[in-house]
C-alpha cells in the first residue's frame, strides 16, 4: 500500500502545506481506515489549494468521502471537478457558531475529522465542542498547527488559559475525572470523561481519538508471595 509520504514525493496537483512530522503522524492514526469493505467519511476543516483532498483520495484508495469546509468561496470548485464524485465542500467560518451548528447538521457520522482551519484558538475550542460529537466510536479528531497556542499572532502565547493546548489540559484532567475526590460541583465525570479514549500530544498536533471508557478498575491475578501477611 503506498504511504503518505509517497504522495507527497511524487505529488503533481494542488498544493498541499503539511509539517513535516506530519505524514508520520497520519499514518500512526488513520491506517487502520484502510482496510478491504471500509469508506471513511473523512471531514477536512481548511482545504485552501485543495491539494490535501488529493491526498487523502490518495491514501484511501478514492475509497472514501469527503467533507470540506474553507472560507474561501472559491473552494466550492473542488466539488464539482471531483473525479470520482465524492467530495462535498462548504463555504463558511468555522468562527461563527450558527455555521458550525448548520454544519453539524447537514454532515453525517464521521471517522476522520482535521481542523486545519484559521488556527486561532477560538475557532479550534468552538469547532471542537460542536463537531465532536458526530464521531463515530473509535473514530478521530485531528487538530494541525497547535503551535499557534504559542503566537503573538494568534493572540495567545505560553500557559495562556484561552488557547487551546490549555483547553486540551483540562480535558486530560477529565479523563482522570473518576478518582477526583474534589467536591462534585467543582470537578466530576462528565461529557468528554466519557467520550474520551485518549488524547495524543505531537509537536502542532493534537489527536483525540474518541471511544465509550468505563472506570477502569483492578486487575488481579496469580497470588501474593509468602511473606506478604
């Protein structure tokens, strides 16, 4: 099966940005999307030159749908030069709420989502929040250029509790939600606690992969030594 990395050194189409880690990354998670009867519904928030939906028929064999989202109305031509028909795009600002609601609900349930968006804190936190939930069990949340977490430009910088690396601290602490003995009002099982199987942390990626975790509990087996009282 050829890789990304292959795409990428032999790419002739749009343009495609990706870091370099990058590749490495996506194979890490999504390769267990590509086996034999399996079609992904794949959305990508920020298609700028349209080449990452070339990459991505690429990597699924055309055996996938995809779902798009850009600012930039021209982007709606991606749609209809598809070759294989699978592609549908929409024009919007993944910063506006009424948008992303109206998304959420045209869309259906998802594998793959990548927020490769505007980038700005807001828009990746709001995007989250409202999108999460149209994963299917297993499947996975991509956030690219968390890096901006860390710009002047983006109006964020180092431990600064609106962006959105400090947003997906919590959400680390939510996994751990079920030994919390702090008061219940303060700190306690909820949405994301449950929905959560793990979150990943690479350099400008975050990775959330979502599942239905019960509370872990103890496993025991074979017996104590003697001298154990």
């Amino acid at each position: 099966m050829s890789t990304i990395q292959d795409f990428f050194q032999n790419h002739k189409g749009n343009e495609v940005l990706k870091l370099t880690n990058y590749p490495k990354i996506y194979e890490k998670y999504l390769s267990k999307f590509r086996v034999p009867n399996t079609s992904p519904n794949i959305l990508e928030i920020g298609i700028r030159f349209g080449g990452s939906l070339d990459l991505w028929n690429h990597y699924f064999d055309q055996k996938c749908q995809i779902y798009a989202v850009d600012i930039i109305p021209q982007c709606k031509q991606f749609e209809t030069h598809s070759t294989h028909n699978n592609i549908k795009v929409f024009i919007g600002d993944q910063g506006n709420q009424d948008f992303l609601n109206q998304l959420n609900n045209q869309l259906p349930p998802l594998d793959i989502i990548i927020d490769d968006g505007g980038h700005f804190s807001h828009q990746q936190i709001k995007t989250f929040e409202t999108l999460f939930p149209l994963l299917k069990e297993g499947g996975i949340y991509m956030v690219e250029d968390t890096h901006t977490s860390y710009m002047k430009q983006f109006n964020m910088n180092y431990q600064n509790p609106k962006s959105f690396i400090s947003y997906m601290k919590d959400k680390v602490d939510q996994l751990h939600a079920w030994y919390s003995e702090e008061d219940p009002q303060n700190f306690q099982v909820d949405y994301y606690t449950l929905n959560i199987e793990s979150i990943s942390f690479h350099s400008s990626m975050t990775v959330i992969e979502k599942g239905t975790p019960n509370r872990p509990y103890k496993l025991r087996s074979g017996k104590p030594p003697n001298w154990v009282g």
